[in-house]
C-alpha cells in the first residue's frame, strides 16, 4: 500500500523532479490533489468514505493509476502482492463481508 498508492493518497508523497516542471507540475499536483482529496491514509481524524472500495479499485485495475507506472515500477504489484493487498484491504477497510466459515 505504501509502495503503490500513499504517493497519492497520503501526505508522505515523495515528489519526483519532473513534479517541478510544468507542465508535468500541474498535472502531478491535480493527481495527488484529487488522490488525497478522495482518500488519505494519513488522515485518520475524518471520515475516508472511500476507504471501503480500496479492494474493488486494485481488484478492477483501477488503481494504481496506469500512468503513474511507468516512472514508478516500484509501484507496479505482483499478482501475489495484489491479492494480499486486497485481502488486508477487505479485512480492516471493508467492505464488511460476512466471514467464511472455517
Ligand atoms: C498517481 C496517483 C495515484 C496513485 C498512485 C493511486 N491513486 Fe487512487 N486515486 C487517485 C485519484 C486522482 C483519484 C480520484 C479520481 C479517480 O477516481 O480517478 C483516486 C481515487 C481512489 C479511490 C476512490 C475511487 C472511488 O471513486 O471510489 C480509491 C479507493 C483509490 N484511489 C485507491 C487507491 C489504491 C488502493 C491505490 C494503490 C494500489 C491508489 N489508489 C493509487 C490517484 C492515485
């Protein structure tokens, strides 16, 4: 999660050069504007509406953001890290499913 999203949905972004250079400058801002706008993992203290479709969006490829790829392979999940993500992502940020008997 950390690797893959908090650049745009937390306050612990790391800006890269080109993020100074418009302008790629506004585009990156918009970016993690809008990422921490609709979801910030540093922001505990308000209410993350969106916390509960975190599993949907990396289950559907939504997120991360396709462009944001490329300059950031470290990002880039592996189908093992994915289904781990979602499955740490379904337990603590919902969608609150009904456990499967064990
Ligand atoms: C390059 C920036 C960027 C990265 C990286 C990124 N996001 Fe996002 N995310 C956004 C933006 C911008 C929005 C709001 C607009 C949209 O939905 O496309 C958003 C929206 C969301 C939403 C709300 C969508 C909805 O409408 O329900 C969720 C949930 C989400 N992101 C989860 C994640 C997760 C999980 C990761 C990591 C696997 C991630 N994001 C990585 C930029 C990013």
């Amino acid at each position: 999660m950390r690797r893959a999203c908090f650049d745009c949905h937390s306050n612990q972004t790391v800006w890269p050069w080109y993020s100074y250079v418009a302008p790629v400058s506004w585009l990156v801002q918009n970016d993690v504007d809008g990422g921490r706008q609709h979801l910030n993992f540093s922001e505990w203290d308000r209410p993350q509406r969106h916390a509960k479709d975190v599993a949907a969006q990396v289950k559907q490829g939504e997120m991360p953001l396709w462009f944001y790829l490329p300059m950031h392979p470290a990002a880039r999940l592996t189908a093992e890290e994915k289904r781990a993500l979602i499955e740490g992502a379904e337990r603590t940020l919902g969608p609150q499913t009904t456990p499967e008997p064990r």
